[in-house]
C-alpha cells in the first residue's frame, strides 16, 4: 500500500487551428524550452476554465460554497444589503466602512463610486460575504449615523476576525483548490492545494498566419466590390503536455479546517468532499478546453492521454520527456509522444525508485511501466478512492 500524499496528473491534448491562450500582442503564448520555441497555455487560462465550466462534472455542482472573483464586490455587498432592507445611504455608508476598515486592501477614506470597486480583482466567498451583510444589517440597525456606523464596523471586522476565518469553506471552493493571495487586514490568504503547470507543445510551434475578409451584405446586393474590413489572426496547432499537482494535505485542511498534519489520520468521511472534488477535477482536467475564438475555431477536445500518479514522494514533471522537441514528421507523433513519456518514467524509476501507483487512459495503443489501463470514469474513480481510504494499491 502506498500513502497518496499527491497525485499528480499528466496529459496529452492535441489541438489544431485553434488560438487558445494569447499574449499581449494577439498572438499565442510561446515558451522556448530545449532546442524550440514551443506554443503554449498559462496555468491561469487553464484554471479559470476549469474553475467556471458548466457540465456534469462543474465544481458547483458539488453543492459547495463557491466564490467570486471580481473588482465590483464592495457594490454586490452593497446590493445585497439594500435587498437585506437596508436604506440605500446606510449600505453605501457600510460599504464605505468595510473598505477604511481594510476588509478587501488598504483603501481609506474611499467615498461613493470610489469605495464600491476595488483596485484590481478579489476573491471572496459567497459564504464570507453572506456574513458581512448579515452583521452589516443588525449594525446598520442600531446606527443610522455615519460616524457610528462606521466606527461599529470596523470594530466589528477587528474583533470577529477569527470567526470570519473560521467560517467553512468560507472563502469558496475555488479558494480552497488554487488558494488565495490578499493584502487585507481581515480576509485570511490561503495556500493553493492544486499545483498548475504550462501546458506546452511537445514540438516546435506550428503556427500559420490566417487572413480573412469581411463581406458588407448590403453593398454586395447593391453591386458592389470589396470588402468591409481585411484583418487577420494567429492560429496554432500542437499536442499538448500538461501537469497538474493535487497535494491532498493541503486540500483536506482547505476543505475541512483539519491540521494539515492529521489529513491521513481523520475518518474516511471527512475525506470525502475531497474526494469527490479530485473526481470531478480529472473529469476536468481531461475534457475541458479554453475557450478562446470558439465561434471560428471550436477549440474542443479531450484529452488523448492522461497518467494520474499517487505516491508519497515529492512531486516531479515528466516534462523532461520532451526537452528536445518531437519532429512533427512522424505518422504516429501521439504514440511517439506516450513512449517519450514511458522512457522518461523508467529512467527516473530507476534512478530514483519512488512507489508509485499509476493509472492512465488513452485513446491509442500505448503502455505505461507498471500502470493499469482505464476509462476516465474509473480513473477518476480510483483517484476520489485513493483520496477518501489514504492508501492506494501499486
């Protein structure tokens, strides 16, 4: 039996004409690496799709308080409260108070629009900002004036601290999985439990400048020639190696409030959500594309390969699998990719000599040293079991 500390989860995704993830310039995300230029995907374009997509598998549908991550909450805080049946100069005052108080960054003495948008975007839970309209509402009861109410509030945010940071899953799901990082005197920040590399290509880009036209349907039926505008956009194609990093210690104390040193030791169900969160994040790992130029690309695709690891061993990449780039010359480069990723597992395997449990899927006819073959579902199975028993069989 093997403790499954981390699992870590590889992928191939193969993608063609298509503008996944851009630079500041409009043109794909590149990342020179060994002897090529590679095009590659952010961790960050991967992970806001994974965190907002809207299937079977989504993370809202696990029926966790979720968050939001945006520069308008002060005014949704405001909203909220007036919908709480606070007078809308009471809620703006409020507003004003949580913000000289530090709740979301330094900002003092911030009035009307100013105070309800924040100088760049923050994440905060459904369920913390649920708590701050409800003691923002009794408070607003008891002082209509300005300086009181203002003065309760940031008495209250000073004192209660503790109970805000206490609050389960407080700051969302997405806060538990990718963490937190804020420079508030009240919000706690949070280690991420999901480690997220750049996806990359295992080749040398392949990109191809595509020109296109616009047609003015009303001047064609009038006769005449030309276009309504002449542009053009990058399009790149590639097959893709990914990385992902779940440390189930991390995740457990974000999910359950537990020391990160009593993860293994607490009851089967108190692993479960954590379980169920690792299934539905291979589900998403696996089938969930970004979403960039769908209308003209339909960037869709699953992935063609994925080997999930459970060890007690530091993580590591298997990236160095294609430090030299795969020609794209070959009829079976998926395959050649797998065997790139077999060959890097045996050296490190024999070299090292980490107890390893693996599990893959793949669309092609491959083999991976010691790991058994399965479909996403009892892949994904396999893992949320692993998760929730803290031991899994090599």
């Amino acid at each position: 039996m093997t403790l499954p500390r981390f699992l870590q989860i590889h992928t191939l995704h193969n993608y063609s004409a298509t503008l996944l993830n851009r630079d500041d310039a409009g043109l794909a995300k590149r990342l020179p690496y060994g002897d090529a230029i590679r095009t590659r995907i952010s961790s960050q374009c991967l992970k806001r799709h994974w965190r907002v997509a809207d299937d079977a598998f989504a993370l809202k549908n696990l029926d966790v308080p979720m968050a939001v991550r945006s520069r308008e909450t002060p005014r949704l805080i405001k909203e909220r409260l007036q919908a709480a049946g606070v007078a809308e100069p009471l809620a703006q005052i409020a507003v004003e108070g949580l913000r000289a108080a530090g709740l979301v960054d330094k900002a003092k003495d911030l009035k009307g629009k100013d105070a309800l948008e924040t100088g760049q975007a923050v994440l905060l839970g459904y369920a913390e900002i649920e708590y701050l309209v409800q003691r923002c509402a009794t408070l607003a009861a008891d002082h209509t004036e300005e300086k009181a109410l203002k003065a309760a509030i940031a008495s209250f945010l000073k004192e209660e601290k503790k109970n805000l940071e206490a609050l389960r899953l407080g700051s969302g799901l997405e806060s538990a999985l990718f963490g937190r990082m804020v420079t508030s005197d009240v919000l706690a920040s949070r280690d991420a439990a999901v480690y997220v590399a750049h996806a990359f290509t295992v080749h040398e880009a392949q990109v191809e400048n595509d020109y296109f036209t616009v047609v003015d349907d009303l001047l064609r039926d009038a006769g005449e020639v030309g276009s309504a505008g002449i542009f053009d956009t990058e399009l790149a194609s590639g097959l893709y190696y990914g990385y992902v990093v779940v440390d189930l210690p991390q995740l457990i104390a974000n999910l359950e409030g537990v020391k990160i040193t009593d993860w293994a030791t607490i009851t089967p169900e108190q692993r479960a959500l954590a379980g169920r969160v690792v299934q539905s994040l291979l589900h998403l790992v696996a089938t969930v594309s970004p979403g960039a130029k769908r209308g003209s690309t339909a960037p869709f695709e699953w992935a063609k390969f994925m080997l999930v690891e459970a060890g007690d061993w530091q993580p590591r990449s298997l990236a160095g699998a294609f430090h030299s780039a795969l020609s794209t010359r070959q009829p079976q480069l998926r395959q050649t990719a797998v065997q790139s990723l077999a060959n890097e597992i045996q050296r490190l395997d024999a070299a090292y000599g980490a107890p390893l449990a693996r599990r893959f899927l793949a669309v092609d006819d491959v083999a991976i040293p010691g790991a058994q073959r399965l479909s996403l579902t009892a892949l994904a199975d396999w893992a949320r079991d692993a998760v929730v028993q803290a031991q899994v069989e090599a």
